[in-house]
C-alpha cells in the first residue's frame, strides 16, 4: 500500500511540476501578443546562459542568437525576473519616454538590496528623482566644473601621473579608481588624504581602495564579497554622516552639510536614504570612469592606432600655444574647444558600455509596442551594447575609430548611443565624467608618454573586465 501512495505521490509532483514548467515556458497575457523569445527554465530562466563570459567588446552571444532568431525585442527570463529585451533605438527611446507614465525605474534584486528599499521606491517618483538630479548638478554639474573642478581635476592628473611615473608599472583601473575614489570623498566629505584626522573618512576610503579590483557584477563567491563589501561602505557612510550631524565644527557648505539641511526639510530624506545616495556615487564613480580609462588606454596604447595619439598631442599641444602663458592652468574655452578630445571620448564610451547587462525599466502598466503587449510587472532591458556595437548605425562597430563621430547625425546619437542612460534618467554625472577625462589626456599626452606592460584582454561577463589588467609604464616627457 505505501508503494503505491509513494508512486502516486511521484507521479503528482511529476504532473505538477510538468504543468508548472509549461506554463512558467508559456507565459500567457490577457491584453495581446507576448514578444517572441524563450524563458528558459522554471525559475532561473536563461540565467546561466546570460552571465556565459564572452572575451570581446562586441554585443555578447547572448543577446546576438536572440536577436538573430527572434528580432530587436524579445522576451526571456534571468533570475527569476519575466523580462522583455530590446536592441531596438526607437523602442528604446519610446521606453525612456514613457519614464513616470507605464514604466519606472528598475535593478536586479541584489542591486536593490545595496540600494536599499528607500531609494528604489522614492525614485520612482518625480519630485525625488528631481531632487537627487539637482543635489548632484549643484556639487558637480557645470557651474562647479567650470569654476571648481577643472582646476582641481588638472592638479589631481598631475599630481597622480607624477606619482605613476615613478613606479615600475601601474594598472590603469586600479590607478584612476583609486585617483577618483579620493576626488570623490573629497568633494562629498571634505576629505584629504594628507591631512585627513577623521577616523572613519579613512577608514571608509581605505576600504573604497581595497576592494576596487572586486567586480560589481560577476556572479559566485566574489559578486556576493563585493555585495557584502558595499553594505560595509554603506555603514562607514552612516557613521560619517551621524559624526557630522553631533560636530560642532564650522560647515564646510560641502555635498555632505547639504543632505543633513536637507534631512531636516525633505520628508522623504532620512539618514539611511542619505547614506545610499553617498555611497551610490561614490561606487558609480570609480566603477565607471575607471573601467573608461581602461578602454581608452588599452587603443591608445595599441601600436595599431598611433593617429589617434598624435592628433589627440595636436590638439593639446595647439591648445598650449594659443596661451599668453604656456604654463597657465586649463580654462572652461580650453576644455570647449576639444573636439578630437570629446570624439576619442565619445567612441571609448561607445566600446564601454559601462551599465552592465543593459538599462532596466519596470512596467507600471501593459505596454503596447510593435503588435506586441509587454505586462504589468515585467522587466524591461534596452540592450546598450548591442545598440552601441550595431553595424547599421556604427559602421566596423568594433574599430576603435574617433572620425566616425564627424559624420554620425544626431538622431544616431540621440537615440542609438546613450552611454548616460537615456529619458528623463540621463545621468546627471554625463558631463562630470566627460570634464575629468578630457582633462586627464590633456596633461597625459602633453607631459607624459607611456608603453604597454602586459594584460588588455576584454571579459563581458555581464559588466566589462580585464584579464590580468591593463598595465602600462609611465614615463615624464623629457623637456626640450
């Protein structure tokens, strides 16, 4: 008899997960017609094949076979989420747009974990994500670039490539992370690695620069040390904002005395939602701008594009000459004026995508999009490197080519690069990261001269790493 109940037993959960497999391979919607694609196995949908590691800078296989088979907009399923993605421009672009209408803001499960349930939920509002825009554009937006930050960027250059001259070899994501880690901190907190007495600013930019070369996206054991590692930073964060809020110390009018003035007005704000917001730029910083640097100085160091050098010393070295005083420091015309410079810029964030996976909005409400419905609840993803590496717009997509952007129109630009995200959700820290760079290669390529060492070999697995690095030597120019 208990064989029996066992058998019978056996063969319901059989039956049940059999059903329960063929609905979650078949998802069904009320409203219309689902995107072609594939869900992949109950519950982890087609995540392995997802996060498969592919050793190039073009579009990752993943994303290429589905595309190929099912189009421009497909849907698929990856931990656990229902998602629909698209390499599409105009689908994508009509999403942006419908920020605050049918869609909000939206990241992985672990990423909402760091972030904390505050920010995901407040951000989906307008008047928050109003906020948080204006708060960063104050501190490092245009105005302060042009009166205050280009000169500290062109000091810290120098000062940091000064320091990389004299070491045998320096990996270049481990260098300007550390390098924007403590112009960050400085910016944010007041802090100055030389002088610096606060216990946990050290403490906390100490950490920061422990765990650079820890990627923020690869899964098993590091992606959850990194996970751990953020929610540490987070409670370093929290300590330095509650030290500020007890000191009796003259206010510094820096971006951490504006958040405590503005806990005490903004109902949304508290101490946690403060903490993120710190800890959220600070990562977003060193982790996009670093990986940046990288790409560039991995063709800028290819033997295969010596043009791009010497017209990127051109243009910097005319810029000197024009000066009344050759040793005067770079002003906002100066920085206006460099064009081959924002080309090199713009094609080494083509090749970056530095928003691993792609951009993710939720759906508020049933999207209805080329005949198709995508449902409440699911995920939406604008495939940024696949657009980005399409051959249509980008012609020879993975030929690292500056004079293409002479002749792209804008509507390629507008719609098929978006480096920043794109919508009402364009970064506001667009420009903050075009300055810094541009300002780096000036004093790079006019006092400063560098070789390859070892390293350059690219991994998407989701988000952009190097095997083994990209490490170069450093030396000063010899004045003539």
């Amino acid at each position: 008899m208990w064989s029996v109940v066992v058998l019978f037993l056996i063969a319901l959960g059989t039956i049940s997960f059999t059903h329960y497999a063929y609905r979650w391979s078949n998802p069904k919607c009320k409203n219309g017609k689902l995107p072609p694609g594939s869900m992949g196995f109950p519950l982890i949908g087609e995540t392995i094949q997802f996060l498969i590691p592919s050793y190039s800078l073009d579009t990752p296989p993943f994303i290429k076979k589905r595309v190929s088979r099912y189009g421009t907009l497909f849907k698929t399923s990856l931990v656990g989420k229902k998602m629909v993605i698209t390499t599409d421009p105009e689908i994508s672009n009509y999403i942006f747009m419908e920020e605050g209408k049918s869609v909000h803001l939206c990241y992985m499960d672990s990423f909402d974990n760091f972030l904390g349930e505050a920010l995901i939920n407040t951000t989906a509002t307008a008047y928050i994500h109003k906020y948080l825009k204006n708060l960063v554009l104050n501190h490092f937006g245009n105005e302060s670039l042009k009166h205050k930050l280009l000169l500290k960027f062109e000091l810290m250059a120098n000062e940091a490539l000064n320091s990389w001259s004299t070491q045998p070899s320096v990996e270049v994501k481990e260098c300007t992370a550390i390098m924007i880690i403590e112009l960050v901190l400085k910016e944010q907190l007041g802090y100055d690695s030389t002088k610096s007495t606060n216990n946990f600013v050290n403490m906390l930019s100490e950490f920061m620069k422990g765990i650079i070369n820890i990627p923020l996206n690869v899964p098993g054991t590091n992606y959850h040390r990194c996970m751990k590692n953020q929610k540490k930073v987070l409670e370093l964060m929290k300590d330095i904002l509650r030290e500020r809020q007890n000191s009796t110390e003259e206010r510094r009018g820096d971006f951490l005395d504006q958040l405590i003035d503005d806990i005490k007005k903004e109902k949304f704000l508290n101490d946690e939602f403060a903490s993120v917001v710190m800890t959220a730029i600070v990562f977003a910083s060193f982790e996009t701008i670093s990986t940046a640097f990288s790409v560039a100085m991995m063709f800028l160091t290819d033997q295969q594009e010596p043009l791009v050098v010497k017209q990127l010393l051109e243009e910097h070295e005319a810029i000197i000459k024009r000066r009344e005083n050759v040793n005067s420091q770079l002003t906002w015309q100066e920085y206006k004026s460099m064009t081959f410079t924002s080309q090199v810029i713009n094609e080494t964030l083509r090749m970056t995508n530095g928003i691993p996976g792609g951009i993710m909005r939720k759906t508020t409400k049933d999207v209805h999009i080329n005949g198709y419905v995508i449902p409440k609840g699911w995920i939406i993803m604008v495939g940024q490197i696949a657009m980005h590496m399409n051959p249509d717009k980008f012609e020879d997509p993975l030929s690292f080519n500056p004079w293409r952007w002479n002749d792209i129109g804008s509507n390629v630009i507008g719609k098929s690069f978006i480096p920043f995200g794109g919508g009402k959700r364009n970064c506001a820290g667009a420009e903050f990261s075009k300055v810094l760079m541009s300002v780096f290669f000036h004093v790079l390529v006019t006092k400063f001269s560098w070789t390859k060492i070892k390293g350059r070999q690219p991994i998407r697995c989701p988000g952009l790493l190097f095997k083994d690095g990209v490490n170069i030597k450093i030396s000063q120019k010899q004045i003539e």
